[in-house]
C-alpha cells in the first residue's frame, strides 16, 4: 500500500445569473446570506458565517452564544475574480489548526456573457487531512460543495439588480 493517499479534490463548475461583480460579492462579503444554518462545528447554533474580505482574515462561524470556531484563512482576495480559502477542517468536521493538514477551496468567477457568470470551483489537497476519504466523501456530496454551490447561486440570482 502506498504511503500517501491519491489527490482527493473536488472539482465543480456551475453558471451563475448575476454579474461576475455581484456573484463574488455574494459568494464572499454575502457569505452569511446563503451559508446554511445548519452547516457549523461550533457547540451552539450557528448565528453567522464569516469569511473577511482580505487576504489573511479568518473565515469563521458566530454561534449564537457569541462564540467563535474558525474554519480557515483567506488566502487569496482577488475582487471580483478569485478568492482562495484554506480548510482546517478535518474528516471528523473538527478545527485542525496545523497548516500543513489544511486543504483549500478555490473559487475562480470568470464573465460568461451579460449577467451571467461561470463560477469554477476546486477544494484541493484534501489528501492533507486527518481523515481524508471521509473529508472528500461529505464535501462532495449534495450535503457538501454540490448543495452548498446550488444556494449560493440561488442566492446570487435572487438577489441580482
């Protein structure tokens, strides 16, 4: 048996009716907006999902007890184009803070016509993890990405001028 587990990413593509501008708005600053309650690590209900428009802040979540439980970093902060998220998030959904073991979400929107955008997706190096097939396993399922990426479009849609 091999030492290291075979690449395990996730790759999506998807279109999106709103305008490049718009879509990385929603999908980053509006990340609240869409990011379901249900989806959170932290012992109490999740209050807010954050990810802080800047290369370096933290992307977390806000539990309605006023606690914190960090998901990540931001990597990569291109408006409107890319945005690049570590993931220290385990198979088991636990904060993993050691960076080696981190995988990462990037997410690349690209113009494909007059108010529309392609959102191209790739959660990469989930090999890194503790618990890696699981990790892979639930982001790409239609709990995981699929789901997660169909309500962030529709969210995109909904709220477009």
């Amino acid at each position: 048996m091999p030492d290291t587990l075979p690449a395990l990413t996730v790759r999506k593509s998807l279109t999106v009716e709103a305008s490049i501008a718009h879509s990385f708005h929603v999908f980053t600053t509006g990340f609240d907006s869409w990011w379901p309650r249900a989806h959170h690590i932290g012992k109490a209900d999740l209050l807010a999902a954050v990810i802080e428009p800047k290369a370096g802040g933290p992307w977390y979540e806000k539990g309605v007890d006023g606690s914190e439980c960090e998901w990540g970093k931001v990597l990569v902060y291109e408006p409107p184009s890319r945005v690049v998220l570590s993931w220290h998030l385990n198979g088991g959904w636990q904060y993993d803070p050691e960076p080696s073991r981190a995988s990462e979400v990037d997410v690349r929107f690209i113009p494909d016509g007059p108010g529309r955008t392609k959102v191209e997706f790739e959660h990469r190096h989930i090999e890194r993890a503790v618990g890696a097939e699981q990790l892979r396993a639930g982001v790409d399922s239609e709990g995981g990405w699929n789901g997660l990426l169909q309500m962030f479009a529709a969210k995109a849609k909904e709220t477009a001028a």
